[in-house]
C-alpha cells in the first residue's frame, strides 16, 4: 500500500505533462494556422494589386496621348513596390518555414531532452527575421498605395 499516494501523482505528473504538450501542440498549431492567413493575404493583395496595374498599364499603353504616357510612367513605380512587396511576403514565406523547422528542433531539445541542435539555437534569430521581412512587406504595400495614388493625379 505504500505505493499507492506515489503512484497517483506520478500518474497525475503524466497527465499534467500530457495536457501541457497537448496545449503547447494547439498554441503552435494556431499561431502556423495565423501565420499562413498572413502570408496569403499578402499574395493576394500585393499580386492583385500588380495584376490591377498592369492591366491599366496596358489599356493606357494603347492609347497615343500624353496623358496615358504620364500615368503609365508615374505607375512604374508603384508597380515596383508592389512587386518588391510581393517578392518579400514570399521571403518570409520561406523564412516563416524555416523558423518552423527550428522550432520542432527546440521543441525535441526541450521536451525530449535531445541535444540542441543548430537550427535550435537560431530559432530566434530565424523568427525575428521573418517578422523583420514580412513587416517590409506590409512597409512596401503601404508605399506602392501612396505612389499609386499620387500617380492619379
């Protein structure tokens, strides 16, 4: 009968282990689930916002007046944000995999007591860069709007 009390919490140790993975594996889940509405809200609205401009590139382009020709010149550099925005939203995409990638190698040192790997110990580094990137992306949507407007007038 001794055994009894160290048996019940040990079995309560497990279980409280097993509900914190289980609540760290949502968390985890949740925030990859954020992170891709992210990046593919920001393909969808720096690519539509490219395929908007080279479609009036191309309808102006037909036409032979000066106007056309001055707005065509002033969408040249909005066209160039918006792909520079697009370029770094695709990035982060690949950063965004690679801090994922080490945080399963920080997860198996932690939780499994494995030994930290290099991934493990640039995981930080990886995440702060993908949000650095993907924070340049938002910064390049907002400047091809304000170039893209000032071109209209």
């Amino acid at each position: 009968m001794p055994d009894a009390p160290f048996n019940f919490e040990l079995t309560k140790a497990i279980e409280d282990h097993k509900a914190g993975l289980a609540l760290l594996t949502q968390q985890q889940k949740l925030s990859i689930d954020l992170a891709m509405v992210v990046v593919r809200s920001m393909v969808l609205v720096n690519g539509g916002a490219t395929i908007a401009i080279l479609a009036l590139l191309g309808d102006t382009w037909s036409r032979d007046n000066d106007a056309a020709r001055r707005l065509s010149a002033a969408m040249q550099d909005a066209l160039f944000w918006f792909g520079a925005g697009l370029f770094s939203i695709l990035a982060t995409a690949f950063l965004v995999h690679l801090s994922l990638t080490a945080a399963t190698h920080v997860i198996s040192h932690q939780l499994l007591g494995r030994r930290e790997t290099a991934w493990a110990k640039r995981h930080e580094w990886i995440r702060r860069a993908a949000l650095a990137v993907g924070g340049l992306s938002f910064i390049a949507f907002a400047i091809g709007v304000i170039e893209a407007t000032s071109g209209f007038r």
